[in-house]
C-alpha cells in the first residue's frame, strides 16, 4: 500500500507544480494583468495543497528505501532534497512576493527578475520530480520480477 500512496503523492505534486508552471506562462503569453493576478492567487492558495503533498512523498519515499540500497535510491534521494531546497529557497518566497506585486500591478524588474527565477526553479523542480518518477518506476519494475 505505501508504494501506491508515496506514487500518488508524487504525481500529485507534480501535476500542482506544472499546473502552476503552465498557468504561468500561459498569463504572461496573453498578457493580461487580471488573468496574471488570477494565477498568482491560484499558485498562493496551491500551496496550501503542495506542501503536503510534498512532505508526504517525502516521509513515505524516505520509509520505502530506508531498506534499500543502489544508485537509483541515491539519485532519488539526492533529488529530493535539490527539489526541497527549490521549494523552500525559491518557489514559495517569490509565489509570495510575486502575489502583492501582481495585485498592485507592478511589472517592474524586481517582478521579472522574480518571475523569472521562480519559472527557472520550477522547471527544475518539474524535471528533478520527473526523473524521480522514472526511478521509481524502475524500481518498482525491479521489485516485481524479484519477487
């Protein structure tokens, strides 16, 4: 049972951050100010989802290789506290930085450079979350024919 839950917490937190990631772009390619502040209100209140989620693929992937040796295991590891440094340093501040900014309709450079860097991490954090996707399936896959 804790394979498929630690699966769906992961999925879950990845579907969030694209959802966030493409809502992102999608308002700055229309350009509209309303939609804009729409989206960061969104991704504000989203949060509220994807930290949870977050945590709880965490704990659960760390209870599933606390027995578990290998490359795969290391790379996931190494991965997730890359994705929980993004999250902590960079993606939640400028979710919150960029939400006021937005309402008062600010695009000055302080709001690019945020925007910025928050698409830069939260591309990172879409690929790192991904690959651990992949591995995890491999060992998933592993698992099954050893038993």
């Amino acid at each position: 049972m804790l394979p498929k839950l630690h699966a769906a917490f992961g999925a879950a937190a990845l579907l969030i951050i694209a959802t966030f990631w493409t809502a992102t772009v999608t308002t700055i390619v229309i350009g509209d100010k309303y939609l804009i502040v729409m989206a960061k209100t969104g991704i504000a209140w989203g949060l509220l989802a994807l930290i949870p989620m977050l945590i709880l693929t965490g704990v659960s992937g760390s209870q599933l290789g606390q027995n578990m040796r290998g490359a795969l295991i290391g790379a996931k590891q190494k991965r997730m506290k890359l994705i929980a440094f993004n999250g902590i340093v960079f993606l939640v501040p400028a979710a919150l930085i960029l939400l006021p900014l937005a309402m008062q309709g600010q695009g000055g450079p302080l709001y690019w450079a945020v925007q910025t860097l928050e698409l830069l991490a939260g591309a990172a954090n879409i690929t790192l979350l991904g690959l651990n996707m992949r591995d995890g399936l491999r060992l998933t896959r592993r698992r099954a024919l050893t038993a």
